[in-house]
C-alpha cells in the first residue's frame, strides 16, 4: 500500500499540477513559518518559500525516500533561507568580543510569546539562524555547521550569543 505523500511526490514528478498544488497545500504553511522565523520579513519569507517550491517541483525527481517528504521539503527550504542570508551578508559575532553582563532573569515573571518573538526577530542574521536551527528545527551543531557553511565552535559560539542577547532583550522588556 502507497501512503498519500509517496503517491503526490511521483504524480508531482509526472508534473501533475493537481498533485503539485496538493504537496504545496500540505506543507506550505509549516514551511512558511520556518522561513519567517529564519529570515523575520514577511516579504522576504514568501518570495523564498516560492522560490524553495520552485526547486522541490523541479528537482522531485531526486527525492529518494530517505526521509520524509516534509523533511526533504524542509531541507530545501532551509538551504534558501541560508542562500537569502549569505547574499545579504549575515552578521556573525565574535564572542570573544562579548562583555555584556546578564542578571538572572526575576522570579515569578511571565513572559509574553508576542515579546519572545520579536526579541528572537531583532537577533542578528547569523543568531538568529543557529538559534532557529538548534532550538526551534532540532538541529544538532554538527548538521547546522553543514548547512551554514561555519564550524561546530561558530554554530555554538552564535547559539550562546543567541540566547544572551535574547536574556539581555527580555530583562529589559520585564523591567519596561
């Protein structure tokens, strides 16, 4: 027995527009999401998401069934997202250069999601994608090297960075 997702990949491969409209409805909302959360401008999230189905529909034909549909979809996604970050150039810091003192977040506050957002939005390019890697996608260190072109020490020098400017954003929404 053929399950739907294996049966719409080789119907998408025989360019089926029906197939292909019914792939993109499955998993363009999750995927949109990803490049938002990777790229923060709802214009520059949409104009990759079309640009990352454009390549899932040509290049179908090399899908596998190593994994899933929607981790293989997912990955695409994600190499276009880094693609847009490396052509606008993303900010890498220097950890070493970091002296920014944190204080341990008061007891009993709660934060707002709204507030959590927009903190993880304003994080620099480069922080922001190790974060949405490792933390929001699952990603080990190792495989967001891979997909960021950077070394294990840069993906986790960023993720430190990451969540001390997010700790830092956050203290001084509590404190508002």
């Amino acid at each position: 027995m053929v399950d739907i997702q294996t049966e719409l990949i080789r119907l998408c491969g025989k360019q089926d527009p029906v197939a292909q409209k019914q792939l993109y409805q499955m998993y363009s909302k999750a995927m949109y999401n990803i490049c938002l959360r990777m790229l923060v401008h709802k214009q520059d999230a949409e104009d990759v998401l079309q640009d990352a189905f454009i390549k899932v529909f040509r290049s179908i034909e090399t899908f596998r069934g190593d994994s899933t549909p929607g981790a293989w979809i997912k990955r695409i996604v994600i190499n276009k997202c880094v693609d847009h970050l490396n052509k606008r150039g993303k900010d890498w810091i220097d950890v070493e250069d970091i002296n920014d003192p944190v204080e341990d977040e008061p007891s009993g506050t709660e934060l707002n999601p709204a507030a959590i957002n927009k903190a993880i939005n304003e994080l620099p390019d480069g922080c922001r994608a190790v974060f949405n890697l490792k933390i929001l996608e699952g990603y080990d260190h190792n495989e967001i090297a891979e997909i960021l072109s950077i070394s294990v020490g840069t993906s986790k020098s960023q993720l430190s960075r990451a969540k001390e400017l997010l700790r830092f954003s956050l203290l001084k929404t509590i404190e508002l």
